[in-house]
C-alpha cells in the first residue's frame, strides 16, 4: 500500500479529522515533519482536509543552525502557497528557571507555540510528525524510569488538538518517499547527542534490541497500543467505581470521602485508580504516583492513616477522608454564574447572563450528521435521556478524546487560554449520572465518542454571543 493511502487509513481509523478541518504543520525542518508537510499537501489536494499552514518554532539552542532552519521552513511554506508562522521561545533560559532540562523546555515551549499558530491560522488541529520509531524511544524511556502501563501506553494519536497522523510509520520509510519526490530537508546535529537520554536510546539502545528482533521498534509500538487500549477500559471502570465510592464536600478546606469497604473489595488494578483519582481531586494542584495510592489503599484496608504534599489522610469509621492542607477559594455565592439547566435531546439551554447557548439536536443517523465549529457528534447510546449544563466543580475530571488518563477541567482551561474570570462561566456537559460529556467548545470526553461502529448520534452544539 502507498505511504499516502497508509496515512488516510490511519488518520480515519482515529478521527483525527475530517475533510473540513484545517490542519497546522508543526514542521521542525527535519526529515519527518518535512515529510508531514508533504503528506498533508497530498491530502488537501484530494480534499481529506485543509492544509492552514506551517508552524516552525526557533528554540535558540543551535545559533545561526537554527536560524537556518527557520528561514527554510519559511522558504517551504512559501513555496506551497500557505502561510507560515514562525515563533521564537529562549528554551535554555525556559530550562534554567524552572529546573528542568532542555528536552522538557521544549517540549513546554512547543505546546504552547502550537496553540498560539492553531489560534493565528484559524485550525483546530495541529499535526506532528512523531513516527514509528519515536514512539518505541519513548517506551523504552518509560519502562526505565518504573512508568506503569498508562506510561507504557507511550503516545497517543490524539491528544486534544495536537494529532500525530505519521505514527504508525517508520522513520526510514518517510526519508525513501521524501528522496522519491526529490525533497530535501534539515540536519540537526543535537540529534547525534547520546548525552540525551533519547538520542542514547536511539543510537545504542534499539539498534541492539533489533539483534534479538529486527522488528523491535514496530514490536514495542504494538505494545504501547494494547496498553492503552487496556489502560482505557481500565479508567472507564475506575471512573464508575469513583462516582460510587468518591464524594466531595467543598471547602475550605476541601474535604474528599472514600468509602474504605467498597474501595476495599475492587481488584487492585481498579483500587490504585481510584485512589488517584481520589488523590488528585482533593488536591488539583499537583498530581500523585503508586506510592501514595498504595498508602490510601492500605488505610482503607484498616490502616492508620498518613499525610502527603498538601493532603491530610485520616480514617473516620468506614471511611477515609482526605482533607487539603491547601487554603482554597470559599465557595461560590450563587449568583450569575451559577447555574444548573436541564438540556432535552432535542433542545437548547440558554446561559442566565447570556454568554452561549448550549443546544442538543436528534438523535440522528450518524451519516447524516456533520459536525461544524462549535460542535461536537457524540455517539447516541452512550447518552443518558437528558444532559446538564452547568459550570465547573472542584475536582472535576474527564478522559479528554484522543489522550490516555484523566485530565483536570482547571488543566483544559489553562491550555485553552480561558481567562481566570470567564472559566466560572463557560458550560460544561455532563449526563444524568454526573459524568462530564463535553467541556463545551473546548474537549469532548473520550467515552462518549463516535466509532466505526456507531450508527446514532446526538450534535451538541455552542454558539457564543
């Protein structure tokens, strides 16, 4: 099969977009994202999407290199007829003043550059050339440093916006199509680096691993493909079994309650997620690791109780409670902004100061329907009869589509640049059982996505004032 038709069953295999969508090229100069660049020409040629543009980020790492790099991917764009936004982050600076090394920096300073182009070039996707090969470095990265099977599970194809359409395809592969059709690209000589962990794995690691199974990348891809796989039916379960087991009185301080028996009788597999979850809702602040999940664990098994970075744990008969430490923000004063409306399927809410109307058409045969800006399709049968909007919660969660784990509503917001004061105010989805369904014009929660095998779907739809 041609590497093109490979990149169209891929990309429709994971929803990462549609023929409507307008998709950034996250182009790094190299050969990869230079072979991205010329795959998503391809594809909005044949009408699969809409190329928006080229988005190059200089890292100031490599001097007059990387200026280099910037001016060709200008030049690139230029020569495709799309527009080209070029950004500048300091990242050694970046490194230094919060600790932490350059590959982390970047990685930060990139994010952030590629919502920014997203928002310059009017795109709701931004694609990175992540292949094959870099999703087997990360693997291995992982399982050295103890990472459990959600670590394992490596990258994901979709993780909000950001889509990886190449990842199921090797490096060598995309450097033979790019000498068929006679492009060249960009060397980076910090790729030859082995003091980065990356590049060791990369240069020392795989290329032994290959003398045990020459197909070693695509095996350890494959198995970061199961894990997530498994790591998603997995939180979906624990999800269930924390709206069961998991209540939460607001503060200050806040104050989380676990049922210790039910917690107590869940396979262990089950009994750590949910203890995170349990963790990481009565302090949003920071996240939580197998230790402290163990140690929850154990004094809902009859232990003493214990404490943690921001969190007090003690057990009150059949319960374990966690109080945060943390001083918190007294609840809202119900108001304006607060509110709770009942959403019918078919039907519309209207926000009490007028900000957006929330509305939810059919349900529809799935190939009938269409989703536009400021809609989303969600599979019909995962729906409860009715929905409700209202606005955020302490400790409100959701499995964002496309990313494994759990994400926190405060965390989409930061991301999306939501301002402090509006993000009281903007409308969350959620079913009858509490579950969010959508953070409306923002990220749709992945249990409730349509699939190949999806025949109903409801619209959900914002339009703001």
């Amino acid at each position: 099969m041609r590497l093109i038709e490979r990149v169209r069953r891929y990309v429709a295999q994971h929803a990462l977009w549609t023929v409507d969508t307008r998709v950034v090229a996250a182009v790094s100069g190299g050969a990869d994202s230079v072979a991205l660049f010329c795959l998503l020409q391809q594809l909005a040629a044949r009408g699969d999407c809409h190329l928006a543009g080229l988005a190059h980020l200089h890292h100031h790492i490599r001097g007059e290199a990387a200026d280099g790099d910037a001016a060709w991917c200008r030049e690139l764009a230029a020569r495709a007829g799309v527009p080209a936004v070029i950004g500048e982050a300091d990242v050694p600076a970046l490194a230094r003043r919060d600790g932490v090394s350059l590959e982390v920096a970047g990685r930060e300073a990139r994010q952030q550059f590629y919502t920014d182009a997203q928002a310059t070039l009017n795109a709701s996707r931004v694609a990175v050339a992540h292949t094959r090969d870099d999703q087997a470095e990360t693997v291995l990265l992982r399982l050295v440093r103890g990472a459990g099977p959600l670590g394992l599970s490596g990258m994901a194809p979709r993780r909000d916006h950001l889509v990886r359409p190449l990842l199921d395809l090797p490096r060598a592969e995309l450097r033979s199509y790019l000498a068929e059709i006679g492009v060249t690209w960009r060397e980076d000589a910090t790729n030859d680096d082995c003091a980065i962990p990356r590049n060791l794995i990369r240069h020392e690691v795989l290329p032994r691993l290959r003398l045990l199974n020459a197909q070693a990348d695509a095996a350890l891809a494959r198995t970061a493909d199961i894990l997530r796989t498994d790591a998603v039916f997995l939180d979906g379960l624990a999800n269930e079994a924390a709206t069961r087991l998991v209540s939460i009185a607001a503060g200050p301080p806040m104050r989380v309650t676990i049922e210790a028996g039910e917690l107590a009788k869940l396979p262990l597999a089950l009994r750590r997620r949910v203890a995170l979850q349990a963790l990481e809702t009565a302090n949003p602040s920071r996240s939580y690791g197998l230790d402290e999940a163990q140690l929850l664990c154990e004094t809902a098994a009859g232990g003493v109780g214990g404490s943690f970075a921001g969190l007090d744990m003690e057990r009150f008969g059949a319960a374990v409670v966690l109080v945060s430490r943390k001083a918190s923000r007294a609840p809202r004063v119900p108001g304006s902004d607060s509110f709770e409306l009942l959403l019918e399927i078919p039907g519309a809410v209207e926000a009490p100061h007028g900000r957006w109307t929330v509305s939810a058409s059919g349900p529809m045969p799935r190939h009938e329907a269409h989703a536009e800006t400021g809609q989303v399709m969600v599979d019909a049968l995962t729906l409860s009869p009715g929905l409700l909007v209202r606005p955020r919660r302490p400790g409100d969660r959701l499995q964002p589509l496309g990313a494994p784990g759990r994400k926190k509503v405060q965390d989409v917001f930061v991301d999306r640049k939501i301002p402090r004061d509006d993000r009281d105010r903007e409308p969350i989805v959620t079913d009858e059982m509490g579950r969010i369904v959508w953070v409306a014009g923002q990220v749709l929660a992945a249990p409730f996505r349509v699939t190949p095998l999806t025949t109903t779907v409801v619209m959900l739809t914002i339009r703001r004032r």
